[in-house]
C-alpha cells in the first residue's frame, strides 16, 4: 500500500518578497518522512484571499492531508482563519472554547485582552483546535487541512500534537554515499542500478569541492535490506571513489 | 501599471524528502524585488512527470514568468527538460548549439563527453538557451518559461543572466520598524495606518527575544516619500517603544 500523501501551503508575502527565508517547510519536510507520509507539494501564495482559497481547495481534494503555515496572528495581515472558512463554506467567528483559552493565558500574563487578541478566537464552525503551548492562540483543524502559525516554535509544537493524529505509512530508509566523480560519469552504471532496483528512489546530487567535482547518491526505500543490498553494489561499481 | 509577475517552480525530492533545505527560492525572492517583479507563487514538486507538467502549465498561464529550478543534469533522474517538451508539446532531442557548448566545454577539461553528458544538450525545439558560466550546460528559456539547473551557484548564474531580459517594474522600497511591544498591542492602530495608507503593504511580524515580545513591521511601497511618511506616522504611535 502506498505511503499516505501531504502537500504543505505557506501563506507569506515576506517569503516571496525575499525577507525572511522559511524555515517551516524544511522542518515539516524532516518530520514526515519519519513517519511515512510523503510530502508531495510545497506551495508558497502571498496574502491574497483568492490566492489561499484556490490554493487550499486545490491541495486537499488532491492530497490526503494539507498543513498551512502563516496568517492566524491578530493584525489586519492575519487573514488565514477567515479564507479556510470560505474555501469550506463554512461560518467563522469568535469562539468560546478559543476565547478561554486566550483569556487564560493573558490573565496568567497579565495582559489585557483586545479586540485585536480576540481575531485569533476567530474558528471556522465545526473545525477542532490545535494546541499552542508555546505562545496561547490555537491552530485549528477542519477535515483534512491544519492550519498552523508561521512562527517557527510555534509551527513546530502544531506539527508535534497534530503528527501523531495521522495515519502513518512505512518511514523511507535513506542511505547516501558520496563518490569522488562527477554525475557525468556516474549516470550510466547509476540509471543502471536503479533500473535494478524500481522499489527504490535513487537520486542523484552533484557538489563541487576544490574545484573537483563530486557526486552525492541517496538511496531509498523502505526495506533496509534492500537498501543495503543497493548500497553495496552501488559501491562496488565506484571502488576507490567513494567513502 | 501594476508591477509584472512571476512563479517558482521548485523540481526536487531532495527538498521535499527534507534531505536538502531549498536555497533557490530566497535567492531569487531577493532579486525579483530589486527590479520590481513581483514573485506570487513558489511551488515545489516531486520528480514526478505528471505533477511537473500539471506545474508548469497552470504556472505559465497564470503568471508572466516562471523560472524553474532543479533537474537538468545528467542522470536519470533529471527529467526538467522532456518535461517542459511535453508540456509546451514540442519535441525535444540533443541540439547541435547546446552540444557544442557542451563538446568544447569538456574538450577543455580533458573529460570525454559519453552518452549521460549529451543528455545535457537535449533543448526543447524553440527553445532559446541560458548561458551557464559555472559548469557549461546551459538552461533554456521556452516563451515565458525558463529552465535553470538547482545547484545554487548555476541558479545564480541564470537568474543573473535572464533577470536583465525580463520587463521589470518599479521595485518596492521597503523599511521595518522594531517595535517591543506584541503584536495584540500593535494590531490596532496599525490596522487603521494601514487603512490610511492603501498604495503601502504594511506587514507585521512577531519575535520572542530574551521571553518578551516585539513586532517587526515592513512598511512596502513604490514611492520613498510616502513609505517614509507612514514609518513616521508608524513611529509617532509608539513612542519609545521603537528603534
């Protein structure tokens, strides 16, 4: 059976506009390879009604989950809660069980509670919360899409309670062997042994060191006896070239 | 005239397995603002034909440049180029002009150009090639679609090489302003500069530093005069609460 799917939708102008690199996706990538789950699409929209909704009904009619990044703050840019709400048709306004949670936390701080702390109560009707240890206002989860904040602390404690929620698959077994040659000359015996090996992934990443090139194999698959196997023959073919 | 736009097309399992943490995307990011280009979509997709062509086709019609990284080496895996064929439905096969930028580049080198190298000169008819300075196999550009390698140095290479060929626009200016107070605190009164000041993207982003809160706020606009009136009026709100 193949692994389960995911795609991931960051909603940034300040990724697009070159500010701020994304750290989120690089993250989220590594933790669900873990578990099996093959992340299949990445796409980064800028803050644009139109652009999130098209995007997000297009990710989860084709991937079994979507996890978005970005946008549930309590500013004017903060415009993802209320663009779930229309992709789904469904309502959006301050909820109770959101609400309490932000006024604990902000009695606790002594902060007071405003307006502006209130749009992060906004759920869409009928989602589930995800709890945000680290600063207070909840993701929120509705059928297959989680949406997360962009913060990456508090990205990374949504991703840690939504993962275990997930139907998991077989975590991908990776081995690489770096070879002292350049893909030029590796690319033949390599589309040979991956011809071997079609239950595998090989891929295949070239580097430059010193001005000599150099050529990184990654391995896959999640058998690691086959893995091995391939590995081993993978070496055999470049004696002395690699280490 | 608003400003022209462009999408990003991210080939790689290596990011999407969480193996490599994607650099081509802040490089370009930052030099598309710097000529007034307006970057509204990255997407990432896996070495999968399908999903490469789907890609390429919703990004062309859509936007009005796409650059593409990643997935024109020699190996098997590299499959841009048919790709792109087939998305544009021209043919593709070894082409004399990329052939003999590949023969005199290895003829140079003392390396003998085999069968996995002359992959390299396979350019899609039409196409017109994109010089790469760093390791010789060019990128090509098809309409408004252009095809560069993933290795950061030759991305760099022919974005530097293409950028000068697009229409640009007027490339937004942008200032932040450091605020030490939560973005609850801010939200409100920069709703309403915001309001004040329709032409301007004002974006807020929140920081934890040493267990307190602050904002970044990125003020963005094509006219100086009018970025430097609202981060004024911006700074008056909060008075010493900002450097």
């Amino acid at each position: 059976m193949p692994n389960p799917t995911a795609a991931m939708l960051v909603i940034g102008d300040e990724i697009l506009s070159g500010r701020t690199r994304d750290a989120n996706m690089h993250h989220l990538a590594q933790e669900l390879v873990k578990v099996g789950i093959d992340l299949k699409e990445v796409r980064v929209v800028s803050d644009d009604p139109d652009a999130i909704i098209a995007a997000v009904n297009d990710l989860r009619a084709s991937f079994g989950t979507v996890i978005t990044s970005g946008g549930i703050g309590p500013t004017h840019d903060d415009i993802t809660a209320d663009c779930i709400a229309r992709a789904f048709g469904v309502s959006i306004d301050v909820r109770a069980d959101a609400r309490k949670i932000l006024e604990d936390r902000y009695a606790l701080m002594g902060t007071e509670i405003n307006e502006s702390r209130l749009r992060m109560a906004r759920i869409p009707d009928t989602a589930t919360l995800i709890e945000n240890p680290v600063s207070g206002a909840p993701g929120f989860t509705l059928e297959n899409v989680h949406v997360m904040a962009g913060v990456p602390s508090v990205f990374q404690a949504m991703v840690a309670s939504v993962l275990p929620t997930l139907a998991s698959g077989q975590p991908l077994l990776g081995q690489t062997l770096r070879i002292d040659r350049g893909e030029g000359d590796v690319a033949a015996p390599l589309a040979a042994l991956a011809a071997q090996f079609p239950m595998l992934s090989v891929g295949s990443y070239p580097f430059q060191q010193n001005g000599a090139y150099g050529t990184n194999i990654v391995i896959r698959g999640v058998d690691g006896a086959i893995v091995d196997d391939a590995m081993a023959k993978l070496a055999a073919l470049f004696p002395g070239d690699n280490d």
